[in-house]
C-alpha cells in the first residue's frame, strides 16, 4: 500500500521582484516499510517538498495524498504523520526527553497516560532513560536527535519524515539513528529522507528520488539504478606472481594489470577467459566493480548521462 503520494506538486516563492520555482510539478510515492531517500543539491526542493508534505505549507499546484487523504483538506490526515524537521525544531529546548515526549503525544492525540507509557517505552528503546529529567539544551546533538526521532513517532505515525537526521552527528551517532531508522521502517512505517550524506542513503534505502532545480530527475529502486549505472567490469585480485606468458595473454584480451595484484576486465565472457588465464593462482576476491550511488548522483545532477 502506497502511505504516501504525491502528485504533481508545485511552489513558487516571490523574491522581490523574482519568482523562485522551488518545486515543480513533483510526484513521489512511499510503501509502507520502504525507505526513499530524496536527494539533491542545495536549494533544490527537498524541505519545501517536505513541507508541503507535512501539511506546513500548501501547495500551488497537485496534491498530497497520506494513507488516501489529501492533509491540506483534511487535517486529520496529519496524525499519520511524524517529521523531524530542518535543525531539530520539533523539540522543546527548556523541557526534559520525558516532558517533550508527553506534551507532543497529546498533542497528537493520545490520552496522557497513553503518552505517559509510550514515553517511557521510547526512552528506553532510544537508550535515553537515564536523561530523561535533564532539560533538551544539555544533551549532546546525538542523544537531541535520537529524542527528536522518538518524538516524531511517540503517536505511531504511518509515515515518517526526516529531513537530514544525520546533520552534525559523529560517526557513533550516526549508526545509531542509521540502525533506529532501519528498525522503524521494519515495523512498516513509510520513510521519507532527505540526506547530503549519500552513503547513508545507499545503505539506508529501497527508492531514491532526485531532484534538481524543483523536478525530479531520477527516481528508481537503490539497486536498480546502481546496476543501471554500473558497467560490466570486474577487478579480480590475486595472490603471487604473474608470469610472462600469463601477462602477454592477459592482455591479449585487453585485461588491464593494474598492480602486479589487481587485474581488471571488461565483460563477462573475457572474465571467464582470465580466470582460465590465472589458474591456478590464488584468488583474493573477484568484484564486480559497481558505481556508487555517489557517482550516479553526480552524474545526474551535472547532467552527464
Ligand atoms: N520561505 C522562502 N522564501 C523564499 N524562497 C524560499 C523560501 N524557502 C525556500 N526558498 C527557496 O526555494 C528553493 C528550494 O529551497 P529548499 O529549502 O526546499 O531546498 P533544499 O533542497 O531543502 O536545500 P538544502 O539541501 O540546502 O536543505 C531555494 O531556492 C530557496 O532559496
Ligand atoms: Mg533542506
């Protein structure tokens, strides 16, 4: 089931005398339990998009469409919907983790002991019990993220938005909100996140979506678009010494020996020929050498493909 979908949404902001095309005409879809990572450079769209998702801000055009219901004329639909915004705002900075957790679940609709027994579920999950009297200014930007996540679904939303969860984090951190992410959208909530860190979105998720200037330019399954944009090359490493005659037939059929370890091939067929070639040399890894989805990105935002 598609929790969340977009169609053909459209913003433009008034800058003086300018008009600033922040999104065009963008149609996006999320299942539930999958994870899209929306992608693109700075200024693209991305959080304007967010917004309108989020219900914050309304769209010129198209519209938005939670588990069914369109936020924008039907408010309600908003419940569905946890997000952790831009710079941490969804948080209360002079109240405590366990304050935060109940004022926004009842904000959301849950009774007060309801949110009271959530909270203390989430501060546990979120390893964050042993502060949950310290006020959210005195937390480390890790332990402030990690409440803001906890925050966003303490009324069990279907859909979760999070722009840049990982912003400012160290490495530590940043597994952890990468694990608690992976773990949320495993109980079948829908995700929706933005990040620069383009490892973290390689990892993370099932769909990308790119968008470039206000419109989407790519949008396709991680691995789908990761094998579309990777060749058929090999890197096949090995252990001990060419011989002469092993190098000559090597490059016979245009094997590039790239250290006296690493020899690397193009196509299927001439790989089957230099492993023939090696044998019986020692094997290290044979690696299909595959495009990153940093580089896909690149190249689609430099409009190189
Ligand atoms: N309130 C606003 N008033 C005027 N222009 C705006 C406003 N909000 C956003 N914009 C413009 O809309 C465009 C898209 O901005 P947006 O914040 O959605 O980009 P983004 O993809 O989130 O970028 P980043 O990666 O830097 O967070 C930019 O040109 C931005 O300057
Ligand atoms: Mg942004």
């Amino acid at each position: 089931m598609n929790v969340l979908e977009v169609e053909n949404i459209s913003k433009h902001y008034r800058q003086g005398g300018t008009r600033i095309e922040a999104v065009r005409s963008v149609s996006l879809t999320v299942r539930e339990g999958e994870v899209l990572a929306f992608l693109g450079p700075n200024g693209a769209g991305k959080t304007t998009t967010i917004k309108m998702i989020a219900g914050l801000i309304e769209p010129h055009t198209g519209q938005v469409g939670i588990a069914g219901i369109n936020p924008h004329r039907h408010p309600q639909a908003l419940r569905k919907v946890g997000a952790v915004l831009e710079g941490n705002r969804n948080l209360y900075w002079r109240l405590t983790p366990e304050e935060n957790l109940a004022y926004f679940g009842v904000l959301k609709g849950l009774t007060r002991s309801q949110a009271k027994r959530r909270a203390a579920t989430l501060l546990e999950r979120f390893e964050l019990t042993e502060k949950r009297k310290t006020a959210v200014q005195n937390l480390s930007r890790g332990m402030q993220q990690k409440l803001a996540i906890a925050t966003a679904i303490i009324h069990d939303p279907l859909l979760l938005l999070l722009d840049e969860p990982t912003l400012g984090l160290d490495v530590e951190a940043t597994q952890t909100v990468k694990a608690l992410i992976r773990e949320i959208a495993q109980e079948g909530r829908a995700i929706l996140l933005t990040t620069h860190q383009l490892d973290i979105a390689e990892e993370l998720s099932d769909r990308v979506a790119i968008i470039q200037k206000g419109e989407i330019v790519a949008q396709a399954p991680t691995q789908e678009l990761i094998r579309q944009f990777s060749g058929t090359h090999y890197v096949i490493e090995i252990e001990g010494e060419l011989t002469f005659e092993q190098r000559e037939t090597l490059a016979a059929i245009e094997a590039t020996i790239e250290s006296d370890r690493v020899v690397s091939i193009r196509g299927t067929e001439a790989l089957y020929q230099a492993l023939g070639i090696l044998k019986p040399l020692p094997l290290v890894r044979v690696k299909r050498d595959q495009s990153s989805l940093t580089e896909i990105f690149l190249k689609l935002v430099r409009n190189e493909v």
